[in-house]
C-alpha cells in the first residue's frame, strides 16, 4: 500500500469543483465538513481542501492547517480507496476546515478517519 498523493488526486478542474459545491452531499465531523459528489471523469478519488480566509486571516496558519488535513487524509484514504474499488466509482471530495480555532494534528486526523468511513458506508453497496 502506497501512501501517496500524487497529482492525479488532487482536484483541480473548475467545472468539477464548481459541481461539488453546487450539488454535493456533505458529512460533517468537527472541525472538518465533507462535499462529495461521484467523479464521472476520473478512476481515483481527486481532493480539494481549503481553510476560509475569514477565519484564519495569516496565510502561514492557512497554510498549517491544510497542510494538517492532507497528511490525515494521505494516511486514512486507504480505507475511502478500498470501497471505490469494489463499488467501480470514485468521488470527488471537498474538505473544508470549519473550525474558528487552530486545532491539533490529532484531532484533525480523528476527523478525517471518521469521515472517511461514514463516506465509505454511506456509498457502499448493502449486502444481504
């Protein structure tokens, strides 16, 4: 397994991006809000994350904190990965920082664990 984030994952068309906020569904675990919506034009999941400038006024504690939330999400997308595969459908993701205060690596990563999960149940085929 390959803890990567290589280029291919990063969300980055416009159309797409502008699709996701528009009509994407969304899970909420503090202080971490989701968007996904079914990626059409990709095979992997592509991520977006973003820290609003009006919280977070420095782009140095901007910067910090998305730094924080791609490491989470570059060690937990494992688990995000093995449901697409077997459901043949990928996701575009928008992670928002929702929180008004800097919190810990720790408690960003806990976010991001649970969320991904909910995100994989949520999409996941039942089976009976």
């Amino acid at each position: 397994m390959r803890y990567t984030f290589p280029k291919s994952q990063k969300l980055v068309s416009l159309k797409a991006i502008d699709s996701t906020f528009a009509a994407g569904n969304s899970l909420f675990c503090y202080p971490i809000k989701l968007l996904y919506t079914p990626n059409t034009d990709s095979s992997v999941n592509q991520a977006l994350f973003s820290v609003p400038k009006r919280n977070f006024k420095r782009a140095n504690k901007r910067n910090t904190l998305k730094r924080r939330m791609r490491e989470a999400y570059r060690l937990n997308k494992h688990a995000l990965d093995d449901v697409s595969r077997e459901t043949e459908m990928s996701y575009n993701l928008v992670l928002i920082y929702v929180a008004k205060e800097e919190e810990s690596y720790k408690r960003i990563a806990d976010s991001m664990v649970t969320l991904l999960k909910r995100l994989g149940a949520a999409t996941a085929p039942n089976k009976q």
